[in-house]
C-alpha cells in the first residue's frame, strides 16, 4: 500500500479548487501581463493550476507591496502579524490593487 503525499501543495490542491467551470481556465491576460512597478500594492490570490513560485496557502487573500523583481516572478513584502515575509511570486498568484 502506498502512502498518500504529505507536502503542503498537495493539500493546497485541495484547499484552493478552482469552481467546475473555471477549471483548467488561466486567467485573462491583462492579468498575467500587468507590469507592476516597485511599490505597487498587490492582493494575493494563489491559483491552484500554476505550481512554480506558489506561495504559501496561509498567504492567500494577503495584500503586499511590490519590492524588486526576479526573472519572471516579483519580490512581494508582507506583513504577518509583525513579522516582515518577503514572498518570490509568478503574476498568475497577484491581482492589482483598485487603489
């Protein structure tokens, strides 16, 4: 018998599904090719179809700031509590703000 995987995506499969209807369905493009700029405000919204650079499910809904960017990915500032978290996320997990 072989065990089920305990690492934290598998269950972030589980925790985060996308509804019936979104399923497979990536997000528009003017999302994905937003161009965020150092100190833009950005909610996190981690989509479950895209594993690299995912972050951590207990940052899910979290607002950050932009601080720097990484290939493809950027530098995201979040605080918990007071504690200071700096995340490497892809554009597909971070929504603009309506500021």
């Amino acid at each position: 018998m072989v065990k089920p995987p305990r690492g934290y995506r598998h269950r972030t499969r589980r925790l985060l599904r996308k509804h019936v209807r979104e399923k497979g369905a990536v997000p528009k493009l003017s999302v994905l090719l937003h161009p965020y700029k150092v100190g833009d405000k950005v909610a996190i919204k981690i989509d479950p179809s895209f594993h690299y650079a995912m972050p951590h499910r207990r940052f899910h809904g979290l607002t950050g700031t932009i601080i720097g960017k990484r290939g493809r990915a950027y530098e995201v500032e979040v605080y918990l509590g007071n504690k200071r978290k700096i995340l490497f996320v892809t554009p597909e997990h971070l929504r603009p703000l309506k500021a």
